[in-house]
C-alpha cells in the first residue's frame, strides 16, 4: 500500500458559469498542483463540493484525477456519502480506477452513535480491502465525532484503515488519535496547527489553501524534515498570517477566484448555496493576496 505523508491539497473543483464540472480545468489544476510540489492530493471532499455532486460526478473526476496524476503523487479520493450504499459505491470505483487510497467523510446531519458509524466505516473499508481507507473526521461540518476508542476499534477490525485526516483545532485528540497504533496516521486539518501537529507526530496535513500558497506549506515541511525548527516556525507564522488576511473570504469562492486569475479555471462558478465572489470581492481579493505573497517571500 502506498502510504500518505507530508503536505496534501484538499482539491476545489472547477466549474463551468452553467453549473457543470470543467473538466479540463480539472486536468490543468492537477499538473499544477502536482509541479508545484506537494505530496498529496485528497479529491471530492469538503473543498471539493463534494457533497453536492452527483456519484457520477464525483466518479468521473476521480477517473480523471487518477488518469492524469498518473502514479506521479498519491491520490485519495473522499467517497464518504450520506448512505452507505453510496460510499461503498464511490470507494468500490476509486479502488478499481486506481486511487491510492478512500477518505471517507462521517455522514452528517443526523448525529448517529457509535455502533452505526462502526458498521458504517467497516462497510466501506471491506468493500475495499487492498486499498488504504482514511477516516475523515470534521466534527463541526458533520455533527458527526469519532471517538479514539472507536477509531482503534475500526483499525484493529480493518487494517486497511490506515489513517485519519482530523479537521478541528484539538491537539489533546490529535495525540489520542496518533497513539492508537504505530501504523495509524494522523493528518492535521487544520493550517493553524500544522507544525504542532507534525511535532506530536502527525504524517501531515490536508489543505485547501494550499493551492493559493503551495510553495509556503511544501516550504513549512521541507524545513521540519531538515529539523530547521527555525524557518518551520517562520513559515507557520506565514500561514496563520495569510489564513487571517484572508478570512472575510469563503474558502471555496476564494480560491477558485484565485485559480481564474492564474489562468487555471475559466469560472469561479460554485454550487448553489456557495456563491461566487462580485467583481469588487474579487478584485480586493487578488489584491490582498499579491500583498500576502509578497510578505511571505520575505525573510
């Protein structure tokens, strides 16, 4: 199994001003992601709309993804759905086009013990056993927690769940999760916490913003595998100074404005209810982040 580490784009998929997947742009965001230097790329999940797509969607932009990576990064693919039978269905695809491994995303919504999400975590990881599973636990979007104890539950019945991608801002439950077993990762994702997590241990961590600043996060990981605390905590200060300056924006109309400007996407179109940033959001926005990057490329 190839295993996941280091600094992971959680993808944005791009769009048509129709409403309809831009697949070719999703080709152009994925060459450049990989060129940019990251480690990893996690598709259809919360960055991605993924939720409001259909299973056809989300399985021909796995396809694709897979495709024209072409074994150059690992590729996850999110196939968590909010019934099993679809997440069984989208980890069954994923698994069978070639992704290196499944995230699967809580069901949310309607809050569910502990026994279901085991039995709802253990169908998914059995209908892929070959391929690694990553739980996907973001507890504030989901209304959906997954406690260490039954994280440990699920990785000693199913050892292909190999890891987990924690979107909340706990250390204490990060390093809960990361002493369940010596073969179980844990990714932060949360940016803020991205050097603290990976000095308790973390494998890496999952990003959107990632595709705005790539060379500030793959420069944060560079420097801790050098053990240059120094420059890590330099460039963990970079991020948390841009996450600041850019939070009056939605995260995903923010960055696929971002991708238009650089010619990535030819829409910064999202699905209803996201709306796309007004020609003044955008402009101040582009503005605001040559201002963030040009502060970051200073030493």
């Amino acid at each position: 199994m190839k295993r996941l580490n280091g600094i992971v784009c959680a993808n944005i998929t791009p769009m048509n001003s129709d409403g309809s997947i831009d697949y070719a742009a999703m080709q152009h965001l994925t060459q450049y992601l990989i060129k940019s230097g990251v480690h990893g790329l996690f598709s259809n999940g919360s960055n991605g709309e993924g939720i409001l797509l259909s299973l056809q969607e989300r399985m021909r932009l796995a396809e694709l993804i897979v495709n024209e990576d072409n074994g150059k990064i690992p590729v996850i693919i999110q196939c968590g759905a909010q019934n099993v039978n679809d997440t069984v269905a989208l980890a069954s695809h994923a698994a069978a086009v070639g992704a290196d491994g499944i995230g699967v995303m809580t069901p949310y919504f309607f809050r569910q013990n502990d026994e279901a999400l085991y039995h709802y975590y253990l169908a998914a990881a059995h209908a892929v056993p070959d391929t690694p599973v990553y739980i996907y636990n973001i507890p504030s979007h989901t209304n959906n927690d997954l406690q260490p104890v039954l994280v440990s539950r699920l990785h000693c019945e199913s050892p292909n769940i190999v890891g987990i991608k924690y979107s909340h801002a706990d250390l204490l439950r990060l390093d809960e999760y990361l002493h369940i077993d010596d073969s179980f990762d844990a990714f932060i994702g949360c940016d803020r916490l991205l050097l603290p997590a990976l000095s308790q241990g973390a494998a890496g961590g999952v990003s959107g913003p990632v595709a705005v600043f790539p060379e500030l996060f793959v420069s944060l990981w560079q420097s801790w595998q050098r053990q240059d605390l120094v420059r890590a905590r330099l460039y963990q200060k970079k991020i948390i100074a841009a996450e600041k300056g850019l939070a009056a924006y939605s995260s995903i109309p923010m960055i696929k404005t971002y991708l238009c400007a650089i010619g990535l996407f030819g829409s910064n179109f999202c699905r209803s209810p996201f709306q796309a940033l007004s020609s003044d959001e955008s402009r101040q926005l582009l503005v605001q982040i040559e201002e963030l990057k040009q502060i970051i490329e200073q030493e």
